[in-house]
C-alpha cells in the first residue's frame, strides 16, 4: 500500500526517524530525510548501502522557514509528490523552570512546535491539490499529561496537540489525515542521552515507534488514525 508512495522525515538523523525511515523504506516508500545537520547523509547513505533506493537527504533546519520550504521544493523536484510528512524532529532538557533561559525555552518552542507548523504549511498545498496526504507529528506522551522539570518541553507537546487536532479537522474534508503518535519514555540520544546503554534497556526502542507510523500511515483512505499513545511497562503514569 504504501510501496512508490513518497514520505518526509524530519529528524531522521538518528534515533526514532532512523529508524522510521528504515522501516518506511523496507515498505518500499521513496523517502527525503531531513535533519539540522551533515549527520543527516550518513544517514541516507547507511540505508542506500543496505539495498533501499530512492532515498535522498537534505540538511535543513525544521525551524526555518526557507529551509522547511526548501526540503518540499526540492521533495516535489525529486520524486513528484509528498503523500507523508512525518514531523519528528525535536529537542528537549528537563530541568526546573528557573533553571530555563529564555534561548532555551525559545529554542525547544522553534524546534518542536514551529517546526510541525512549518513542515504542515509547506506540504498542505500540494497536498489539497492532490486530495490526500498524511502528516503524522511524534508528539509525546506529555503532550497529554505533564511531568515535574519539564514544563518547556511538555508546553511545546501540549501545544503540538492543540495544533494537530485543529489542524485534523481543517484539512478532512481535502482527503488529507492528521495524527499524532504519542509515545513515553524511548531509548534514543533525546536530551543528550546515549541509544543502547542498559540502563533503558526496558523502555520502548525506536522500532516500537517506527512500527506505529507504519500501521498509521497505512490505514485505509475512509480510516484516520488520530492518535497513537504507547508506554514501556515499567513506567509510571497517569491514566485518564
Ligand atoms: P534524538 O535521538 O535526539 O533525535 C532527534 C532528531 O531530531 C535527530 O535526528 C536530529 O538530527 C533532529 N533534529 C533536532 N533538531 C532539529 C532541527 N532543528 N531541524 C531538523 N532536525 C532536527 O531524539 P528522539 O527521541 O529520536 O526524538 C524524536 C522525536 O520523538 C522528538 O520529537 C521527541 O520529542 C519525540 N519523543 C521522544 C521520546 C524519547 O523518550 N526519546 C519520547 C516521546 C517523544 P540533527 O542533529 O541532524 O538535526
């Protein structure tokens, strides 16, 4: 279903969009990777070598404007069409709040929520045009609750919810699906931490997630999938 079809990653550098990207590729998906930095090529390159084709990378920053506008163009230019748009990228620190410089507080806010808004802007006119499309955002699960000494980083995914809700019901009625996969605590090198170190070795991995994109991004046309929430079992947390 989803073989031919093409996707955007942002973030897919390391972590859940490598690997996002690798499950999308073994889906037969042609893929534009995204990421800040020349990390981002490596990236591409490691999967070329594993026999995936049609993958491209392209370094651009989510949070600027010309960047995000620039990874769509040269997105349309290479493949002809965007059917995903997976909003990944993200940065995040946990500390108390007057511990939080304004830079940082503005740099988690480009970051994760102006950069979802970015990338939706810029596909949603192809994606009208075309009648059909599917952004799906790696939201958290603190988009849904909050946490002690993380008030910056739960705003920006609270906010991120706000915005693809809203953003869900105005774009229905052009064919186009919005959703968010919410997920807890996954083992990446989110907030300067280290993939594979044994101490999470019992929190959700990167391909738990990636997996959740692939079954949302998979539905059936009559079908939108809106959110998705997972948790490693051994984290606590509130249910609603
Ligand atoms: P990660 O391992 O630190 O990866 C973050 C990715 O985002 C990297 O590929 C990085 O690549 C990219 N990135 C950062 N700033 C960027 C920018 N300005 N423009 C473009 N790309 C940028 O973290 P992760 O855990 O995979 O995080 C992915 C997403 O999952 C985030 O939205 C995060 O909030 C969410 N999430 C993570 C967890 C968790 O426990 N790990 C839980 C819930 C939700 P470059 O360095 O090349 O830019």
């Amino acid at each position: 279903m989803l073989k031919d079809q093409v996707a955007i990653i942002t973030g897919a550098s390391r972590g859940i969009g490598k690997e996002i990207a690798r499950q999308l590729a073994e889906q037969g998906m042609k893929l534009v990777l995204a990421g800040s930095s020349e990390e981002v090529h490596q990236t591409a390159e490691e999967l070329k070598k594993t026999g995936f084709e049609n993958i491209i990378s392209i370094q651009s920053d989510v949070s600027r404007e010309k960047d995000v506008q620039n990874l769509v163009d040269k997105t349309l230019a290479a493949f002809g069409q965007i059917d995903l748009l997976v909003n990944n990228a993200g940065v995040g620190f946990f500390k108390l709040t007057e511990e939080v410089s304004l830079d940082e507080w503005k740099k988690v806010f480009e970051v994760n929520v102006q950069g979802v808004f970015l990338g939706a802007k810029a596909v949603l006119p192809h994606m009208k045009k075309r009648k059909s499309g599917n952004i799906i955002t790696i939201s958290s699960d603190v988009g849904r609750y909050t946490i002690p000494n993380g008030a910056a980083y739960t705003a920006t995914k609270y906010a991120v919810q706000g915005f693809s809700g809203s953003l869900a019901q105005e774009v229905r009625e052009f064919g186009i699906r919005v959703g968010t996969i919410n997920p807890g605590m996954v083992d990446t090198y989110f907030a300067g931490s280290t993939q594979g170190i044994p101490e999470k070795e019992e929190w959700l991995k990167v391909e738990d997630i990636a997996k959740a994109v692939v079954y949302m991004a998979s539905a059936p046309q009559y079908m939108v999938v809106d959110e998705i929430i997972l948790h490693p079992l051994v984290q606590n947390y509130p249910i609603a």
